[in-house]
C-alpha cells in the first residue's frame, strides 16, 4: 500500500471511531463519548500548576485548546498506525483496541455517567477496527477512492448526529416555561453611583453572556428543571428531596453577590457580579436538622464536581439560586440550579448544576480540588485591580486612573494608589452597596508626559490592606498590588 493510502485509512478509521462513539454516546450521556471522556480524565489528571497555567494562557478557551491538543496528537496516531499497516491490518488494528481500552478507561471512572455508557467506547472502538481493515482491504484494490470517499462521510455524518442527538435535551424551553421569577425579598436598589463605567470600569451588574466562567468539565450539562432534583443528606434528622418547583415555592431572596475565581491572577479578569435569586441554605439545611459534630457542605455537580464548604459559614451565607438577573439561571451558569456563597472562592463553594448536598465532615470527604494541592477553606482575599489606563496604553492631558477593589464579606474601605514608587494616595470610592460585592474606584491625576507606572491596594474594613507578594494562586488564591505602565502624551 502506497504510503498516503496508508496515512489516509488510519486517519479516516479514527475519526470513524470517534464518531461512533459520540453517536452511542448522545443516547447513553454526552459525557461517555470517548474523546470527550479522555478529554475530562486528563483534566482531573492535570496537576494543580499546569492547570493553573493553562487558564492564565489560555482564558476561558483552555478546555477548546485541550480538545485541539488531542485532536493532533490522536491524527498523528491514526497517521503512524496507518504507516504501520502498510503490509497487514494487524498493527491499525491492535492501536485501535488499544485507543478502545483507554476510552473504555476513561468513562468507567467518570462520575456522571450510568452503566450503559461503556457502549460509547465499545462501540468506538468495534468501529474503528471494523473501518481500518475494511479501508485496508480497499486500499489494496486500483480504485478505491470511491470507498474511502463514503466512508469518511459516513463517519463525518455519525459525528455530527451524534452531537445533534446529544443536545437534543430543551434546556431553553424549560428555561423559558419557568416565567418571571419573583423573590419575596429584594436586593436593594443598585444606587447610579456604584461603578464609574465612564472612566473605565466595569459596569456594577455584569450581564450573563460576560459573567466569567471556569468549568472543570468538557461539556455543559443539560439538564432540563422538570427532570431536575436536589438530595439533601448524611448527617441530617430529615433526608429530603426537593424539585425545581418545591424550592422555587419556598421564600426566594435576591441578593447581589461577586464571585471570584481562586485561579484570578493579581489584575485578572475572572470577578463577576450578579443579582441571584433563590433559596437560602441555611434555611435548607435547618429544615433537614443538621446533626451535632457536621462541619463540612459537600455539594455535588451533575457532571462530577464536588465542592467542599465550611457548614458554620453556609447556614449564615449563601444560596441555592436558581435565578440569575432577572431570570432563570443561563445553562452554562448552573440551569437549573447552583450554589453562590459571598466570601468564599467558588472551588469550595459555587457548585453549578448542584444535584446533591451532604451534611458530612471534612475529615470524610475531600472536594474536587483539595487532592490537588488546594487549600480546604478558601475565604476571598482582599484584592484590586486597575481598569483603567490599560498596560502599555496611552493617555493624554489629565490622566483619570479607575478601577475595581474587593473584599468579600468584609467590604472595602479604601483604594489607595501610588505612582512611581511615590506616596500612596487615596481614591475616591463609588457607592458602597453591600460588604458581598465588589467596589469601583478613581483618582484623576496631573502627571508629566512620559512612562508612569500606577500600583493600587485596597483595603478591607477589618483594617486589612492587601499583602504585596505576589503570589501563586496555589493554595488558596493569589494577592499582590497590581501595577500598570503606561505613557502621558
């Protein structure tokens, strides 16, 4: 066999592979695809720095170069069997089994996932063998471009069914069906002077489609909030079950919350704030009967994730919020439900699509990350950022520096800024709305032309001021004065 036939009919005999395995996979559970499956194993696999370093690189595109990464590296394997097997089936063939026991691997141990999801890699890999020594045999006949022709759109087909097939689920629909969702207890009024968006911060509320996002799975969950329920457990007098429709028939309150990722490098971009609507845990939980000696929430995502918070601290804060701005919460935040917690980073507390709550100890169970080199209680630290003059910008005349500070749940009590080493001076603050959310800032300055260089620290209303090491974000969140050079024309 000519070597580019060779390459060919391995490459095609692994995208068949795959696409079968995504098709079987859209009727047993999105996640037990093969690709998708090993894709997620090498994220719970991937140590806490790399991680870490993906997500500052990468943003929120992280997870789209992973499933690149694989996709090139699994071509150049279907490439190298394919050469292998230039004399016999038997090699392709054997690197096809091979592939199969690593899916096979991959889905067994997810988490959210049902005993029928092993037909995905068996199916994958029963297809990838069938194709290869099937393209093989073709290959070795004059005209065979006819059939690799089919083949390879057969396989493209299965792919796209597949994923069709897979978000079939109405998530919209339910969402839309849910109506207007009215709290009994509103937020208060966001005052007109709580951010400073014309001198460059961030608007106070943040829209759902620019909420940041970090999601440790590879695809979203879809769950519609019929289907939905949530188990409150373990160390409780009263096990209970509740639907979508038995906690929004509780008394719902609205609070305006910021939630901050430990990933947050200092001056990054991962803080949001939104105004939640939902149930509160406490309210949850003492309706259950906490048991003596408890001290651990252990919430659990459909799609795996765990999360670990501190129990003393969630009966006082924190809800189960099925409402975001107004509405249902977005499916890539949490639809139908989710946990926000003011105060703490989300690894140990903002479980999305939440599906079970156990009341247990931190001696018994370890959230998703904690094996990983994180710290088990994360508080948020007190931080801030300049959003205005940008890195290396350019500004002209009077220079107005402005940015954001936060400190949950102590509040911030003030953003001092210094300019080249200079004193510190202090800011003027925006409206204070509530110790659980952020706080914009600003200063307008008379400065010389030529570079400047701007750090910033906040502080909290503990009397903390921020630390200025920079640290790594490994263990429990990073801090530091951020600083931005830029030039007065």
């Amino acid at each position: 066999m000519k070597p580019a036939k060779a390459a060919l009919t391995g490459l095609i005999a692994l995208v068949a592979a795959l696409a079968a395995g995504h098709l079987v996979a859209a009727f047993v559970g999105l996640s037990a695809s093969p690709y998708l499956a090993v894709g997620n194993a090498a994220i719970d696999l991937t140590p806490s720095w790399l991680k870490d370093f993906a997500v500052t690189t990468f943003g929120t595109a992280d997870k789209l170069v992973l499933l690149s990464g694989m996709a090139l590296v699994l071509a150049g394997i279907g490439v190298g069997a394919g050469l292998a097997s230039r004399n016999s089936p038997a090699p392709g063939s054997l690197v096809a089994v091979l592939l199969g026991f690593v899916g096979v691997a991959a889905v067994v141990t997810r988490p959210d996932v049902g005993q029928l999801a092993v037909l995905a890699p068996v199916a994958s890999t029963a297809a990838g063998v069938y194709v290869f020594r099937y393209l093989h045999k073709e290959a070795e006949e004059s005209d065979s471009r006819r059939g690799f022709l089919i083949t390879a759109g057969l396989a493209v087909f299965a792919g796209v069914a597949g994923q069709l097939f897979g978000n079939r689920t109405d998530v919209e629909g339910s969402r839309q069906a849910i109506g207007d969702l009215t709290p009994k207890t509103k937020a208060p009024e966001i005052p007109f002077n709580a951010d400073f968006v014309k001198d460059g911060t961030p608007s106070f509320i943040t829209s759902g489609k620019d909420f940041y996002r970090i999601d440790t799975a590879l695809s979203v969950p879809r769950i519609r909030a019929e289907e939905w329920a949530l188990r409150v457990h373990g160390m409780v007098e009263r096990p209970m079950v509740l639907t979508f429709e038995e906690i929004r028939g509780k008394d719902l309150v609205e609070e305006t919350v910021t939630l901050t990722c430990v990933s947050n490098e200092v001056g990054g971009p991962y803080i949001s704030t939104a105004n939640f609507i939902g149930v509160k845990i406490g309210d949850v939980l003492r309706e259950a009967g906490v048991k003596a000696g408890a001290d651990q929430l252990f919430s659990t995502s459909d799609d795996g994730f765990t999360a670990g918070s501190p129990l003393d601290y969630v009966l006082e804060n924190g809800l189960i919020a099925i409402g975001m701005n107004g509405e249902p919460l977005p499916a890539e935040h949490g639809f139908p439900a989710r946990l926000v917690v003011p105060g703490l980073y989300g690894y140990v507390s903002a479980t999305k699509w939440v599906t079970d709550l156990n009341v247990t100890t931190f001696a018994k169970e370890q959230g998703y990350w904690i094996p990983r080199g994180w710290a088990t209680r994360a508080p948020i630290k007190t931080s801030s950022r300049i959003d205005r003059p940008k890195r290396m910008g350019k500004v002209q005349g009077k220079t107005v520096i402005a940015g954001t500070a936060w400190a949950q749940p102590r509040g911030v009590a003030k953003v001092e800024i210094r300019i080249d080493g200079g004193p510190w001076q202090e800011t003027e603050l925006a409206a204070d709305v509530s110790d659980s959310t952020w706080r914009m800032w600003k200063i307008e300055m008379d400065l010389s032309q030529g570079s400047h260089t701007v750090e910033c620290r906040a502080t909290d209303k503990s009397g903390f001021t921020q630390d200025q090491a920079r640290l790594d974000p490994v263990p429990d969140g990073a801090t530091g004065w951020h600083s931005v050079t830029f030039t007065v024309e």
